[in-house]
C-alpha cells in the first residue's frame, strides 16, 4: 500500500542483478521442463488500493502495452500516471468503485514501468489481495515468485494455513503446489498467510 520501506526490501534493492539473474534462471529451468512459454518477470515493488481512475476515454491495453493515459488516486494519497505504451494488463474494470481495485506495479524512482490492475477481493477490498500460487522464493525466503511471473516480499514468517502439517514454507511449496491460496497483506505490503486448497501429495 506504500512502497515496500522496510530494512529487508531496501538491502534486497541493493542487489537487483543478483535476483534478475536468479529469476531469469528459474524461469528458463522452468520452461525447460516443462516445455511451457516463459514468463515475463516482474518485480513488484509498490501496491496500493485505488480510490479513483481518472482515463482518457479511450485508455486500455492492447497486447500487454496501455493505449493512451490514465490517474489513478490511491489510498495512500498518491497519485500514479499510467502513461501511454506503459507494459500492463488490466482485469479490473470498475473504475467508478472507490476501492475496486488494486494497483499492483513495477517503479523505477516514480515511474510506472509496468503495472497490474486487479480487482479486490470484495470482503476486504482494502486490507487484504488474493495472489496466485507461489512456485519458488528468492534471496533466502524474503521473496515469493509466483506462478504468474510476479516476484513480490514474504512476511518473516509467513503464516502456513493446512490440517496436513509442513515444517517450512519451502516444504509447503513443494507439497501443495498449484493447491494454495496466497493472501497479501496491504497494509504490510508483503504475502503473510498462505492456505492449502488441497490435502497435496
């Protein structure tokens, strides 16, 4: 909900090369096992609940890349410029809702280098944020990868929420798979909880 500020996310940012590189190599194993197309990576590092969406009328996006420009006024009294060409995707669509959706992104300084608009999960719409599954960490369990290509903080620790009991959040991963919800605390900023769907393997 505000930029991710804590001593963990700062020192992680002093070695960007490092997780690029990390990414980028789980994706490429990835891929080659399992002969699926590789996902673009993007690593999250502000999300915030949007109050209002000021749109040019014709602003959309077009095969990951937004047409013309929108504002959107965000709970922690920002205001963020989606400016034209700006790589994205869109799968909220109520932009008269106060707190409809939530502005997942990609800065550089102030800029919007990629984003994400998502839609609130309706009964907490502005604490709490549905994620997919996440398929692996980085940097010593501070960050989840998710199965959607988004990289984003894990809380120290994260919450493991199954009647069939695991001993870590990497044993969890492993043994659950694509059966997990994955929650992200917005006020923290960071994933906190994670639930098994399933009784896994």
């Amino acid at each position: 909900m505000r930029n991710f500020l804590s001593a963990r996310f700062a020192a992680a940012l002093g070695i960007p090369a490092v997780l690029a590189l990390l990414i980028y190599a789980f994706f490429i194993n990835s891929a080659s096992s399992s002969q699926s197309t590789s996902k673009v990576v993007h690593f999250v590092n502000y999300t915030a609940s949007v109050n209002t969406v000021q749109a040019e009328s014709d602003w959309t996006v077009v095969q990951g890349t937004s047409r013309s420009t929108a504002r959107f006024a965000l709970d922690d009294a920002r205001t963020v410029l989606i400016a034209d060409a700006t790589p994205g995707e869109i799968t909220c669509t109520d932009f008269t809702t106060p707190n409809a959706c939530v502005l997942i992104a990609e800065l550089l300084g102030d800029a919007v280098v990629w984003f994400a608009l998502t839609p609130a999960t309706n009964e907490t719409m502005l604490t709490r944020l549905a994620l997919p599954p996440i398929v692996d960490m980085l940097n010593g369990g501070d960050f989840a990868v998710l199965n959607n290509g988004w990289v984003l903080p894990l809380a120290t620790p994260t919450k493991r929420s199954c009647s069939t009991p695991t001993v870590s959040l990497r044993e969890f991963i492993n043994k659950f798979g694509s059966d997990m919800s994955v929650s992200l605390n917005l006020s923290a900023d960071h994933i906190d909880v994670v639930t098994c769907t399933s009784e896994g393997n």
